[in-house]
C-alpha cells in the first residue's frame, strides 16, 4: 500500500516535564492472592514509568501504520476504555475491515495464560501488541520502515534510553514497552471500587449503591460471578479461559474463534471474554459486535443462548426459552434485567477514561 496524497498533518509530541507514574499501588482488594497470582507480567518485562511512558508515545503514533492515518488508539479509544465503537468490524488503514471488533482493553495485566485476542492466537502480550501492526487489514506496517522512521526522530532515542538505558531501537523494545503500557491500563476506581471497600463482604449491600444497583450486584453474584469473578477475588471481572456462551447453535460460521488456531473442533465458538469493567463504555459486544447495546447482551443470557455442541457446562443446564428454538437462558425479569445492567454501569470507571496517563501525547501542529 502506498501512502495517500492527502497524508495527515505532522503532530507534535507533548510530554510531561515530571514523567507519569504507572507503577502505583492499588488498592487493597487489587492486592489479594487471588488477584496476584493472575498476574501474567513476565519477569523479563516488568512495568516502569520510563517503559509504559514509551509505549504510550508508540501507542498513539499514526506512523506505526502503512500511510501514517492510524495508530493502536484509533481501535482503542480511551473515552470508550481502549474499545472501538465505530462499527461491528473494526477498520483497517486503508478502509478495509477487520473479522472482529477490537478487544477492549483494560485489566489485561490479570489474565493469567497470558494469550490475546478473541482466540488467543498471540501466545503473549508482547506478541500481540505487533501483530496488528504487521496485519494487512489493520496498520499494514513494515517493522524495518517503521524503526527507520522512528529513529529519524529526535524524542525516540531519548525515550528508548530512558527505558532500556541505551537509545538503540529495535522491534523487540518496541513490543516491550507497548506491553507495558497496555499492562498499565487497570481500572480501579469506579462506584463499585468505592463501594467494595466500605463493606466486609462483596455480598453485603454497597452503601453508595441504589437499591436497583445492589439488587443486580447480588443477581450477578448469584448467576454470573462463576464466569466473570472466578476465585472469588472483587477485583478483575473477567473470565480466565474461552469458552463458548451460545451465540451460535452449530459450527455453520465462518468464525470458529479458537477452534480456527488449534484446529481442535471441541474448541469451535470458544472466544476469550474481556474484562467486564467499564462495559458500559465498549459497546458493540461480542467478538463480531453483533449485540449493539447492554440491554442486548444481557438479553442473550437471558433468553438467547443457543444450544451450540461445544456450550459451556455452566450454561448448559438453563432453562429452556419457551418457543425459541431450543434457546435457553437465565429467564430474568424486566426488573431483574434492568437491574443488571444498572449494576454494570457501576463498573464505570470516569477517571479511567480520562486519565492524562493514557491519553495521546501527540497534538496537531
């Protein structure tokens, strides 16, 4: 691909005199063994502020891309938690689509096998973070071309030896302090982050929750905290292996999801499940962003599960939907569905969204 006539202005990189922080320590329901031991930070590629610093500056720097229009952020928006909202199919740098939404990131830190994307074909984050550069659909970058123009810039080497103590530029280096920033991205002060830390048990009534809002909160620990807070642990909901949730009812799909990286029918419709805080924020949902709002996914669960031969156990004994199909569900109520969500919009995190630590540190000129 070359590069469009009408390349985009040149931005100008604006960094802090007094470097961010991305090393503080959260809070105490963060520091449990349940949650530590999710922790998949390699000990080769510890977080530093001079690391994740360098990542953000990669991050959002469009010539990462084949023409210089895109960077990680433009499928990772920081108002809608590093999700994209533009379409079902994410957009690639010369207008094609991708065959999935982009993950929504956040949380990444704690997931414990460590393997990315929908079907979790990167087997690190540090392998991830650079595939979507290389892809064709997505940045369509050569890494060779893009190091060469990085270290035609002045801030680079700078920024490299701050973060490896010596200014050489490399691919690994590169991926490394992406993955540091991306593992930086923990939300943590919500509604429900307050309201956790004023009570004994996640089971007892928040006192900062409405009514409506405890109500779903003791609906999701009854029927969905198995998949979304497995260990028990009041920190990263999310799921810790695919698995496969009745979005289709049999393998007549294009997109198997795992079962297309393993070859291993038994995992077809098995997809890798993203944290769910700041869910509000990340619609469309789904790894085809097939259900538009909230409402839509907790109506699957209710009502939409499909009876799909590789269908989680947890699932399987549902009750069945009448007159859908051989649908089954959760059953919930208008007001338990309403309540649901009304506890999922808890998890927003404001001061996720708008934290000047991951936000873009280009400006146009």
């Amino acid at each position: 691909y070359s590069a469009a006539a009408d390349a985009p202005a040149a931005r100008k990189l604006s960094l802090p005199d007094t470097p961010f922080r991305y090393t503080d320590e959260l809070p105490v329901h963060f520091q449990s063994r349940g949650v530590r031991d999710l922790d998949n930070t390699p000990p080769e590629n510890r977080t530093t502020d001079a690391g994740a610093a360098l990542g953000r500056v990669l991050f959002y720097d469009t010539r990462l891309s084949a023409n210089g229009t895109v960077s990680c952020a433009s499928c990772h928006q920081q108002k809608h938690a590093f999700s994209d909202p533009t379409g079902r199919f994410s957009k690639g740098f010369a207008g094609g689509h991708t065959d999935r939404n982009a993950m929504p990131f956040g949380e990444v830190r704690f997931y414990p096998r460590g393997r990315f994307f929908w079907d979790e074909r990167a087997r690190t984050l540090e392998d991830q973070v650079l595939m979507p550069v290389r892809n064709k659909v997505e940045m369509g970058g050569d890494m060779t071309a893009i190091l060469a123009a990085l270290g035609a810039d002045p801030a680079y080497p700078d920024l490299f030896q701050k973060a490896f103590g010596d200014p050489k530029l490399t691919e690994s280096r590169t991926a490394r302090a992406l993955a540091q920033f991306v593992r930086a991205m923990i939300s943590y002060r919500s509604k429900y982050d307050a309201g956790v830390a004023q009570v004994r048990s996640r089971a007892d009534d928040f006192p900062n929750f409405t009514r409506e809002e405890n109500r779903g909160k003791q609906l999701f620990n009854q029927r969905c905290a198995s998949c979304h807070q497995p260990g028990q642990q009041d920190a990263v909901f999310s799921d810790q292996t695919p698995h496969n949730t009745g979005l289709d009812a049999d393998l007549k799909v294009a997109d198997l999801g795992v079962a297309d990286v393993t070859f291993d029918k038994n995992r077809a419709g098995h997809f890798k499940s993203p944290s769910l805080r700041n869910v509000a924020l990340t619609a469309p949902y789904m790894h085809d962003g097939r259900f538009a709002t909230l409402e839509d996914a907790v109506e699957h669960y209710s009502t939409g599960i499909k009876p799909h031969p590789n269908l989680d156990g947890r699932l399987r004994n549902l009750p069945p939907t009448p007159g859908g199909r051989g649908t089954r569900g959760f059953q919930f109520s208008a007001g338990e569905k309403a309540a649901l969500v009304a506890f999922l919009k808890t998890l927003t995190d404001p001061t996720f969204i708008t934290d000047p630590r991951f936000a873009d540190p280009f400006a146009a000129r």
